[in-house]
C-alpha cells in the first residue's frame, strides 16, 4: 500500500459535524457519510499551492477544472459530456432541491424509492411537490439480502402529475451499484411515464464490487436528454467540507430551468473546492484505487462480523458506498439508535432514510480497521448484555408502499 488508511487521526477536537455530535463523550460516531481518511495528497499538495497564492477573492472555474470533469467522465464511465452541460454546486443536496423546483409545478409529485437519503424524501416537499416512496425490495429475508426496484409497485404508484424521478445511484443507504438492465428498466419506465430523471450519482466512484458504475445519463442520447445527472468528488476523495459538486444536463430547456431555479439563491461552488476537486479528477486514481481496496476489506470483515458476531443484525449486500444498511429488527429494541449509543457507537437511524420505526440503522464503514473493530466489539457487548427477546420467526413487511410522509 502506497497511502496511509490505518493511523487513526483524531477528529474529536476538529470542525468534523460527525464527531462534534459527542464530543465530551466515548462514542465512535460510524454516522453522517464522511471518512475518517487524509483526502489524497495529490489534493493537499494542490490546496497548499492554492493557499500560498494568498488572494482568495470570487472564483470562477478555470478551463483547466472545466476539462477535468469532462476528462473524467470519458476515462472513468467512457461518458462523452460537453462543457456546456455542467453546472457547477456547493453541494448535491442543493442540486437535488433546485431539480425538485425545476421540473414541473407545485402540486405535482416526485417519485422515489425507498429507504433512500433523506433530502430525497424533503426536496419535492420543500418545492411544493408531492413525494411518492416506492419502498424498495430485498430480494431474500436476511443476510445479504439484494434490494431492488419494485417494478409493479411503481406502476402503481406513478401518478398523472408525476413529473420526476429521483434515483440514488449508487444506492445510499442500501448499497446497491444499478446494473446496466435495472437502469434500462428504470430509464424505459421514466420514457412512458415522460418524468425527468435526477440521478444523484455522489457515489459512483465507491462501487467496491468489480463492475462499472454506468451513468443514467450514458445509458443513450435519449435517456441523457431526460437526465439530471448530480455527481461530486466529495464522497470519494472525502472533500465534502470544500463544497464543490456539479449537475450534467445535456437538454438546454432543461439546463436553462435549472438555472433558473438557483438563480440568486444557490451560491457558487467554492473556490478550494474546485482547486481539490481539479486535482482529486486529474491525480487521484492511485489514492482511489488503494481506498477501493481498503473500503472493500471493511465491508467483508464487517459483513462476517455481522454474521458470526451479532446475533439479531443482519446486513444488507453492500455493492457500493462506505455505508451498511444494517437490520436490528429481531433485537427488538425501543430505540436502537440509543441504544448503541449508550454503549459507545453512534449510527444513524433507518427512519431519517424513510424506513419504519425501530428496524434499520445504517453504519458507516469508511474509517480505519481498529476504529471499525472496536465499534463492533462495542456493539457486539451491547447485543450479549441486554435482556433476550424472543426473536420473532418473520418480522412484519417492509414498509407501508404509496405515499410517504418522512
Ligand atoms: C446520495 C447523496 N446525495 C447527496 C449527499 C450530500 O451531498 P452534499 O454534501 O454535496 O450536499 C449525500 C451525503 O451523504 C448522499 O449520500
């Protein structure tokens, strides 16, 4: 290994939202999808410069950050995108709000599947839009369960005022990367319902299985002129701080009504971003690579744990992101979020995603071994202390179907 994933770097005194949460505290926070890694030196070596110019005046992107983006779309995803297709943001859940108030008129609806991150769910709502949640489907009861559309639920579910398609992919918080046939199927069923699509793509270069990430917008000209692609290198390179991200929206109409819907509201990215940013698409690879490798590590060690060391939790198949999507039902616990938390792990809880009450907790992985080790030795200690239910054969179905109120 070239770059340095193990030494734990202590974030508890920083700006860091995700340890700040309990600071004063023991609680290892696995919680808000940030990784407690260095970003790659490439990146801080590019800031240092940037920095050393010493003039931090408006910014706007240079060319040179310009053809980085579309560079990268080539050699990443073969993805052929033009200049004038990019928008840049301070952020993707900004993105998600301006494409939620761009796409029709208050009063018609967004569709959804869930459990999905939760700006999905609050962006057409904040818009005056109506939010349908399709509840996504596990393909086996347990371990490594496969969660995937539910095709018939979504026919039902689809409205005449639905106007837009809000896809996570990959898939935050069940770790799904969409194979080329699930994002056909998806892309024909938006092309017959005539709904944009905003595929919110943050996550395309954390797919830890071996298998393409593959753009909505790449799928055909076609499915591009009915996209809104939103993609950021802040997850990957662990920038997240620096607030730069972008949206890929080869349709004029479409392109020009998403500006319109930022205009005089959503600030420019910012200029550190770009800098990092520049430098993370041109150099980072190596450090991507490496980081692929260790993420992928963390989730099987974490996947076996779960299996042989935590009675009552199983764990869904993690294709993508450093996040697990985690299913403490069978431990029938008031409150599993504090319950963890009174034994020194701090997740996050499946309803802030839209899942039900009391049976999903989502845990993020991306940190060092001994930082995951020992939060899974807590949570394990916690499981084999507390009183035992009895463990229901066959918990209650997932989730209610048609409309959702997170
Ligand atoms: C799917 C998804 N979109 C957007 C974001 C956040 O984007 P930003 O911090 O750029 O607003 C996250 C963060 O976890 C995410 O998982």
């Amino acid at each position: 290994m070239t770059f340095d994933f193990d030494t734990v770097i202590d974030r508890r005194n920083s700006d860091s939202q995700k340890w700040r949460k309990y600071a004063g505290t023991d609680i290892i926070p696995l919680w808000v999808a940030d990784m407690d890694f260095a970003a790659p030196p490439a990146v801080i070596d590019a800031l240092h410069r940037r920095v050393d110019h010493r003039v931090f005046g408006y910014a706007k992107p240079l060319p040179s950050q310009v053809a980085a983006v579309i560079d990268y779309c080539w050699q990443r995803y073969q993805w052929r995108i033009e200049a004038e297709w990019i928008v840049w943001l301070p952020g993707l859940v900004p993105g998600l709000n301006v494409a939620a108030h761009a796409v029709g008129v208050p009063g018609d609806a967004v569709l959804c599947a869930t459990p999905v991150y939760g700006p999905f769910l609050s962006a057409p709502k904040l818009a005056g839009r109506e939010t349908i949640a399709v509840p996504l489907r596990p393909d086996r009861p347990g371990q490594g369960a496969r969660w995937e559309m539910d095709w018939d639920a979504l026919e039902r579910a689809v409205t005449p005022r639905t106007r837009q398609f809000f896809l996570c992919h990959p898939h935050n918080p069940v770790g799904r990367a969409f194979a080329r046939a699930e994002l056909e199927r998806l892309a024909a069923f938006c092309e017959r319902h005539d709904l944009v699509v905003t595929s919110d793509e943050i996550h395309c270069d954390l797919v830890l299985d071996d298998v393409p990430h593959i753009p909505t917008g790449a799928l055909s000209p076609a499915v591009a002129a009915r996209t809104i692609t939103l993609m950021a290198p802040s997850k990957t390179y662990n920038i997240a701080g620096l607030g730069c991200s972008f949206a890929i929206i080869s349709t004029p109409a479409l392109r020009a009504a998403f500006n319109r819907a930022m205009a005089g509201i959503v600030p420019d990215a910012n200029l550190l971003g770009f800098i990092a940013a520049e430098a993370a698409m041109k150099h980072g690879e190596p450090w991507r690579r490496e980081l692929i490798g260790y993420l992928r590590a963390n989730r099987d060690y974490l996947f076996d744990f779960v299996s042989q060391n935590l009675p009552g939790v199983t764990m869904a198949r993690c294709e993508a992101t450093y996040l697990a999507w985690l299913d403490v039902s069978a431990l029938q616990l008031e409150s599993p979020v504090t319950f963890f938390e009174k034994h020194g792990v701090g997740l996050s809880d499946g309803t802030l995603f839209g899942a039900p009450p009391r049976r999903f907790l989502r845990l993020n992985f991306g940190c060092p071994r001994a930082t995951l080790t020992e939060a899974l030795t807590r949570m394990q200690r916690a499981i084999h202390a507390r009183p035992q239910p009895s463990f229901p054969s066959s918990p209650a179905p997932i989730g209610g179907g048609g409309h959702h109120s997170p």
